[in-house]
C-alpha cells in the first residue's frame, strides 16, 4: 500500500476521535442542539480498510459536511458561537481535506497502475 494513503489515513482515523470527543463535547454544552451526524472511525489504516471501509465514512462524512452548510445557513438549531461547535466544525473541515486527499492519491495510483 502507498505510503501516502497510510499516512492520510492515519491522520484521518485520528481526527476521526477529535471528531468524536468534539461532538460529545458539542452535546454537553447544548443539550438541545441538533448534533452532527455520527461518522464510523476506520478500523486501521490498511488497504482493506480502504477497500471495505472508505466508501461508508465518505458518505457519513458528506451528511456532516451537509450539517456544517445547514448550520451556516442557520436550518440547524445550534449556537454556532460556541466554542464547542466551532471544535466540531474544525473536525469536520479538516476530515474532508483529508477524505479529499485520500481519494486524489487514489485516483492518481489507479491512473498509474
């Protein structure tokens, strides 16, 4: 397996728990908040895991990528000032960049190979 993708999605499994911990933490400081959607944590960075596990995270992390665009725009009942919200936010940007590099090295390694 490509170094890169390992090393991609090493770092996306662990802003994956970031992700968790924010969300948890988003709960706990609103209560009536609409929290964002749970998103699986990949098991291990291995190409298995890319083969059996990526295609589901991707489309978890579109509905939490959806969650963000809605809470801009204010269909989300959230306080997006806080500071609990804003950690979830950053997450979730931050998995997307990685989500979105994953798929470029895969991209160009299919046109490679």
């Amino acid at each position: 397996m490509d170094v890169r993708l390992v090393q991609l999605l090493a770092s996306y499994i662990e802003t994956a728990s970031s992700y968790a911990l924010a969300r948890l933490d988003l709960a706990m400081a609103q209560p009536g908040a609409m929290l964002p959607p749970l998103l699986p944590r990949p098991s291990a960075a291995s190409e298995t895991v890319l083969r059996d596990e990526w295609p589901r995270s991707q489309r978890a992390l579109e509905a939490a990528m959806k969650y963000v665009r809605d809470a801009e725009r204010g269909h989300v009942s959230v306080d997006r000032t806080h500071a609990a919200f804003g950690w979830v936010e950053r997450c979730i940007r931050e998995l997307d960049q990685y989500a979105r590099c994953i798929q470029w090295v895969l991209t160009v390694n299919d046109r490679e190979g």
